[in-house]
C-alpha cells in the first residue's frame, strides 16, 4: 500500500506515483493488493525495429522495380507506380496511426492521396480519364458520407469535423471542373458526386445554424 502525503491519500495498490497529483507516493507496508491498472508500458524498441525492417524492404522494392523496369524497359515507366504506391502506404499510415490527430482529418488526407494516386496511374498508362470520371468522384463520395456519420455519432464533436466536412465537399466538386476541362470519360459519377457534396454543405450549414457561423469565424477570425 502506497500513501500520498501531499493528497493525504492511501493508494491500495503498488503505484510510484500518485494518480491525482503525480507526486511521489510513500510505502505504508502492511497488506499487498494487485493492481487495479493493467501494465501500459510498451516496447517501442521493437516497434522502431519493425518499422525499420519495413523501411529497408520498402528501399529493397523501389530499387528493384527500378532496376527491372531499365533493363526491360518496354516504353512503359510501370516502376512509378510502385513507388508512388510505396510513399502513398507511408505517409498514409503514418498519418492514420496518429492518435491525436481528428478522424475526419484522416478520412480528408487519405481522400487527397488515394486522388493523387490514382491519377498518377491514369496518367501512367495513357489519359484515359477513367480516374477523373469514376474512382475520384466515388472517393470523395465515401469520404462525404463518411464525415456525416461521424456527424451523427458524434454530435457533441460536430464543430471538430466542421471545416473538414466543407473542405471534402469542395474537393467533391473538383472532378467536375477536371471533366469540364479534359472533356474525357463519363459525366455520371462526376454530377453524382458534386450534387452530394453541394447537398452536404447545404444541409450543414442549415442544421448546423449558428455553430457553423461561429465556427468560420472563430477560424477565420472574421
């Protein structure tokens, strides 16, 4: 049993420290108790250790697919893609993995990267507009969807998925300027998803009232 002379509180278990007030607790003897708390201390060597595993497999396959693209070269630069693929489960894990960081953040940046890549790839092999037309509409149709059930779970969180919401539903509508623009592939999922995101923000704004107002604001200091 432990004892807190600054809380005057007896600590039915072996902790070092106080649980209130973090000061260093002192032994009172007598009877022993287990622990209330499971044991959160984590190895982080070995994680660093896999991670680095990773790194270098990951610096193995870049490599590789480098060298195998050069020497049967055949007019197709196939290891960008491998690449791409490998700096996009990067910096997209490492972002998801981040435990401080808001869920809605998370869904906006793998919606970004997952666009980018799959453009590259469009491009790669011969613009055939398919990434503009389908795949990135539907991400961001996902990723809208996505955020308004967050919404409603979570209504006491609402204004931390606010700016994040209206930043999905802007991008939502870019494939529209894309097709307006290269005038390839097909309109549906690009009509699709604009209407969703414009339907989005609409319905925010409406039923989010003053919260949203306050929430500009505040964030833009207007």
């Amino acid at each position: 049993m432990k004892y807190c002379n600054k809380c005057q509180l007896e600590i039915r278990d072996d902790s070092i420290v106080c649980p209130l007030c973090k000061a260093v607790t002192e032994d009172m003897g007598g009877e022993k108790f287990e622990s209330y708390y499971p044991e959160t201390n984590i190895d982080y060597r070995k994680f660093h250790f896999l991670k680095r595993i990773f790194l270098f497999l990951s610096v193995v396959a870049v490599l590789t697919s480098v060298v195998l693209n050069v020497i049967f070269y055949n007019g197709f630069l196939w290891s960008l893609i491998t690449i791409a693929a490998i700096i996009y489960l990067w910096v997209g894990i490492s972002h998801s993995l981040g435990h401080h960081i808001n869920i809605a953040s998370k869904i906006l940046a793998q919606s970004i990267l997952g666009s980018l890549f799959i453009v590259l790839i469009d491009f790669l092999v011969g613009y055939r507009g398919w990434s503009v037309s389908f795949v990135i509409p539907s991400i961001f149709i996902v990723a809208d969807l996505a955020v308004v059930i967050l919404i409603l779970v979570n209504r006491m969180d609402f204004r931390n998925y606010l700016l994040y919401q209206f930043a999905i539903a802007l991008l939502g509508m870019f494939p529209t300027v894309l097709f307006l623009i290269t005038r390839i592939g097909h309109p549906a999922m690009v009509i699709i998803s604009a209407a969703v995101s414009l339907l989005t923000l609409i319905g925010t704004t409406i039923l989010g009232d003053k919260t949203v107002k306050n929430e500009i604001k505040k964030r833009f200091h207007f």
